[in-house]
C-alpha cells in the first residue's frame, strides 16, 4: 500500500457550518492506513500557490470537536479562480510541484459553483499530466443552487436564520403598522430563489410576515410591485416583504443595481445587495408609505447560533463520505445530498462547475407570487433542530485552529 | 375603596421584551382588589385618541404567558406625540373623556424618553384638569438612552445579539480577507453608542472583531478613519467595524446622511442608518479595499430567539414595580433600575421625557477609539443568560393576544 497524503481547502464563502464538513474530512480521513495525514489550504487554491499548508493531523481532539460549533472557514476561504488546465499554465506547475513535494495523492475541495470549476480544472490537469490525484468536490453553499445534489449544506443553517429573522421582525414591523408600515427584509443567494423563498416558512396566517416574496425566478415589474405593496397594506395595514439580492426587470437587467454601478466582485460576478434601499425609495417616493431595509448580509451565512441540526449533520456526512469514496479509487466527482437524511450520491465536477440551478417552476405557487406548498415540504425538514453550541458569560464560544 | 381601572399601553419602537413588561403589569394588577381590569390601549397614545382598547383581563394565563417570548409590542406601538398639556387641546380633552368613560385611575406606559414626554404631558394635564390618575412611566429601549436608570430593560438583549452577530460576522469576514478584507455592521441607537459599543463583548484578542467601533459620543473623522482601517488591515489583514447609526462629523453634521435626504420620522427625527453604506463607498473609493455591509435594524429589536435572562426578568420587574408604586399613590415618575438585580428606583418623568443619555466619558478608553474596560464590566451582566422559548418544526413559536 503507498501510503500518500490527502489535502483540504474550502473556498467560496462560509457557511455556519462549512467547518463541519472539514470536521468530517479530518476524522474520516484518520481511520485510514492510506492516509498519511491532511493538509489544510490556507485560503483554498490561494494556500497551495503561495504553500501555505498546515498539517490538521497536528490539531487535538477538542479543536477539531470546535470545528462542528465554529462559523466562518477555520482555514480561510478564497475567491481566486484557475483560468486553464494547461499543464503548461503557471498556476497548475506550481499547483502540482506542491502537490509532489507533499506527496498529495488526495484533494478535497469545499466549495460551491465556482469552487467546483477549480475542483474540476485540477481534475483535468491531472488527467493531462498523469499526476495520480483523487478529486473530490464536497458541496456548500447557503444559496442552494448547485445542480445534482436534493440540498447543499450550509443553506438549510441560513434558512432557518432568515425564517426566524422574518418571524421577528414581521411581529416588530406589525406593531409599528401606523407610522412605519413596510419593512423590505433583502437576502443574499445570487441569482436563484432558494434562501429568499425560505422566509415562506415564517408565514402561519394572512397577517404574518412574509406578505410579499419576490425571487430571482420571477421576473420583477415595478408597476406590479406597487400594486401589490398597495394591495397589502389596505387588507393589512402594512407589508413585510423579502427580496432575493438579484431580482430581474422585465429587460433582463438587475433591480437595484444601476449600469455604472456594477461592482464586480473577485469571482467577476456584479456585485448585489442594493435592491432593498432600492425598493424603499420606490414605495417612500411612490406611495408616500415609511419604509424600514433591513440586510442581514454575511449574518445569514454564519449564524451559528441558532444554527439546523440536520444542516449540520449533512455537512459532516459530506465530509466523511468525500473521504471514503475517495479511498474507494473515485475521482472527478462532487458528493450530493438525497432528501432521506444520511443518504448520498456523487455527481461528476463537470454537471455542476459553474451552473447555477434555479428553483423549478413547481416550486412557486401558480401565479408566482409565492414559494409552493411543494417548497415548504422541501425546505422543513432542513431546517429541524438546533445545534447546541458552548455558552461563555452570555455569547457562544468558538475557537480557531491551533495552525491559525 | 374606590375600584378604579388601569390601562396600559406601548409606545415607540418594541424591544424583544417590551411584551414582558406588559406582563409584569398585567400579572401584578391581578393582585391588587383596588384595580377592576386592565385595558390595552391600541397602538399607545393612539389607541386611547380613537378609543381602540382591548380588556386584558379577558386574556388567559397561557396567552400571558405567550408575552415573555413573544417579540414585538403585543398591543402595537405608536409615535405620536402629544402637543400640549392645555386641558382644551383637542387630544387633552379626547384622552380624558375616555378616561372618564373607562373609569381609568392609573395610566402604566412603556416606552423611552420620547415615550415618557407623553406619560409626563398626561400626568401634568390631569393635575390641570383635576382628574385623579396615578400615571407610571416604564422605560424600555434598545439604546439604553433614558437618564436617572443604570440601564434600560430591551438593552440587554440587543446588546447579546449584537455582539453574537459581531461574533460570527467577525469570524466569516477573517475567512475571506483575502478576497472581502472590510466588513462594516452599523447597529441602530441613535445619537448614544450604548448599543454599537456592546459589540466589543465579541473581542478577546487583537485579531478578533471588532478591530474599529465608531460611537456618536466620538467626533468623527473622515482622515482618521481613513488612517484607521488602513492600519488595522496592514497589521490583523482585514478590518471588521461596528458603528452607530448617528455618528457626527466635526461640523456637528451626521455622518452618512446628505442635508438633502434628512428625511424625518414620524417623532421628527432624521431618518438614519445609511452611514455604513457611506464608510463603504468610501473605503472602495480611497483605499481600493472590497467592503461588504450589514444592517441588521429591527432585527435587533425583535430577536427574541437569542435574548437575555436578566433582561427579561428586568423588564418584568419594570411592570409590576410600575403596579406597586401606583397602589402606593404615587405618580408622575419612571421606574429605574441599579446595577444590582432585582433592585428598583423611580424619579420624575419631567427628568426622562426627550432627554438623552449620552456614554460617560470614562465608558471609552483614553483614545477615545473603543468602549473602556469600565464600559465592559457594566454591559456584561445585562446580556446573561439565554431565554427559553417554545420551538415548533424548527422555528420560535410566537403568538398574539386574543383581543388583537
């Protein structure tokens, strides 16, 4: 048996609960003779280009306990993309000179669409020069959109945050319906609908929050949505509403987000967020009605405080199972979820770098204005269950790797 | 003895447990034979202007029960300010009516220091009038702004949540510091820092967020801010910042909002809560670093899924004080709390109403650039402690008063 080493990144942003998935890479990977030890990336691919590694065989026991109740990515996340896997390419010779120099035979990437596409170049690259790696893409992302897999990890944490957020903030915004009347909540999650849609899961009656949802998936008119606000707040008396960052005008464009002020973030995607101040000006403008934003931002993805238990464990799992299917001689794959708890699949990197999957149609109601009944089925159970986390003088404890 | 009514309502905006102190009245009412019921006035002030009021007393143990976990002001909340004290003033004479009507002999209202401009205009309008009322103010506030008490019962929980999501946004922003180096969170309490300065609680260590917090009691400098974050990156890598919502440059302008958008709300203060957004336009323009933003708002307000014990039982004492010392013939003043738990006060409305309380110099370190050590052992016992509230399919249960 060669005995090789096994390397771990996590790229993208965190979720509340991407160190659980490196949780479950770390104690896996220690129950095999084939496995010499593992490698974290210190900011994913970022950390292989500049070697910057630490040996996560080194951490105690305790630490790595930390990691299941410790938001943020304890090795540091990236936004850096490979541009070729051209064996030839700068950035792949030194990738693989590492890789030798480490006697890496095991790669393990945390990640979302985007990290996925790296994943999937270092499979390829591999491939072309005859570097004996295993690639496995372990999935993460609160905005739910890789394709393949029934959920991802991370999402089913931001979920339950964002219903919860709503459920509180709608009863806030209901008492304060006769001098400040709307509230727009806005979250992140790109391009597609998922997170958004979960709001739904606060809504018990007519007069509970979310009153309004709108999604990337449903193309935005200005005029229906004054309407609609309008509509509301006479049967109601005010209106919560919860946006998705990246709504959709009629033309194609993005609401909220003016041409010159298209940001471009490191991944080279337009910069979102402002659609809620947008939308406030309207309604404030429009219908001379109060309205409060507010934008939960990086919060939604690192509330580990009120984090889902099966979130959780389905991050561990994905960890575990990388490794395992891994030693099982697989390459070139991302593990995906089933809905049944603790059931697995794979994917190969290539169905899933870079595509971003929208919610389908039947999973809006039918005059998509609100996530289905078939949505909350699908979203209720991956936000069960509270992950207890250690309490110190009223604040959660987390901690860092020793390597940090 | 004369059975007289009380009647109770809330005012301004709610805190996670505004509904607690309606409890503590409620419950202590019940034990006192001089008081025949307690009404709900509707919206605050407003309610008793349109004869909006519900008998509390008709609600059952388990609904009141429901108000210690419940978010939001059960009764609804107002902004409506009295005008005068004249007992020919349109509202004067409306208001006393229906007290006269519901045979009203105690007058319990719980809000802040705007709040208690309406709780001492009532009071002096019945010395005026003749009319015999015991009127008991009952401080509540997020910005633990009102003078004469130690602290304010709603502070507690928004400061724990505050710092919880400093916390975790801290620990997410120092995964991507390669890539999002600068998070900027901008917290609400207008013209005070009590609130943003509790998000130093999440800081153990140099590297932990917050590295820089901006107070409205700090005159604000767009060079030394600068200067600021440009340091803290070179020497931590990235710059996680917490700021107030009314921070004020050194022509005693505010921060963040432009003379033209000076948008008043309904108490006729100016509308706040863009500085962050300013910071980060500014951040990107002059240092080229990536800023990301968060603006939690009314979420700070209503989250009652990770609030304070001591702040509960603080706002519960607050009621049923307000009840005893009403029994015991007193009026015109506001209950107060010491250091001490358990321990109450009282001083006249007249030295509360629309005053704020700003931070004591010796609350900020010598720099005047972070909260004191003095400011940390004040804040810490008032975040203690974690209510309990009801979970259902993974979510708080919250519920609303039968008469609503």
């Amino acid at each position: 048996m060669k005995k090789r080493n096994a390397i771990v990144g996590q790229s993208g942003g965190p979720t509340a609960v991407i160190n659980s998935s490196l949780y479950g890479v770390i104690i896996e990977a220690k129950r095999y003779e084939e496995i010499g030890t593992v490698f974290g990336m210190i900011h994913g691919i970022e950390g292989v280009l500049k070697d910057e590694l630490i040996d996560l065989f080194e951490e105690t026991g305790e630490t790595l306990n930390w990691l299941t109740y410790t938001p943020g990515a304890a090795l540091g996340g990236c936004r850096y993309m490979l541009k070729s896997t051209d064996p030839d390419d700068e950035d792949i010779k030194r990738i693989f000179s590492v890789f030798e120099r480490y006697n890496i035979g095991y790669f393990f990437y945390i990640g979302g669409n985007d990290s996925m596409d790296t994943a999937n170049k270092i499979y390829e690259a591999a491939r072309k020069i005859g570097y004996e790696l295993s690639v496995i893409g372990i999935p993460k992302t609160i905005d739910n959109d890789l394709p393949e897999t029934h959920h991802c990890p991370g999402f089913g944490s931001a979920a339950k945050y964002v219903a919860t957020s709503v459920k509180e903030a709608g009863l806030h915004t209901e008492s304060m319906y006769t001098s400040e009347p709307i509230s727009i909540l806005t979250t992140v999650g790109r391009n597609t609908g998922w997170l958004p849609a979960s709001s739904i899961l606060a809504k018990g009656s007519k007069r509970d929050a979310p009153h309004l949802v709108y999604l990337p998936e449903m193309p935005f008119s200005k005029e229906q949505f004054l309407k609609d606000v309008e509509k509301i707040h006479k049967e109601v008396g005010g209106v919560f509403i919860v946006t998705g960052e990246g709504l959709i005008d009629e033309k194609g464009k993005y609401v909220g987000v003016s041409e010159s002020k298209v940001a471009l973030d490191a991944f080279g995607h337009p910069e979102l967020g402002s659609v809620g101040e947008y939308l406030k000006i309207m309604i404030e403008k429009e219908l001379k009605l109060h309205t409060r934003t507010i934008k939960l931002d990086i919060c939604q993805q690192s509330a580990m405080h009120f984090a889902s238990i099966r979130d959780r464990d389905d991050a561990i799992l994905v960890g575990k199972t990388a490794v395992k299917i891994a030693i099982d001689g697989n390459s070139g794959v991302m593990i995906t979820l089933e809905e049944e708890k603790g059931k697995t699949g794979a994917t190969s990197l290539s169905n899933v770098a870079n595509i971003e999957r929208k919610m389908p149609r039947d999973l809006l109601n039918k005059e998509r204005s609100l996530p289905s009944e078939k949505y909350i089925d699908y979203v209720k159970p991956l936000i069960e269950g509270e992950v207890k986390i250690p309490i110190a003088d009223g604040l959660p404890e987390y901690r860092r790797l020793k390597g940090r």
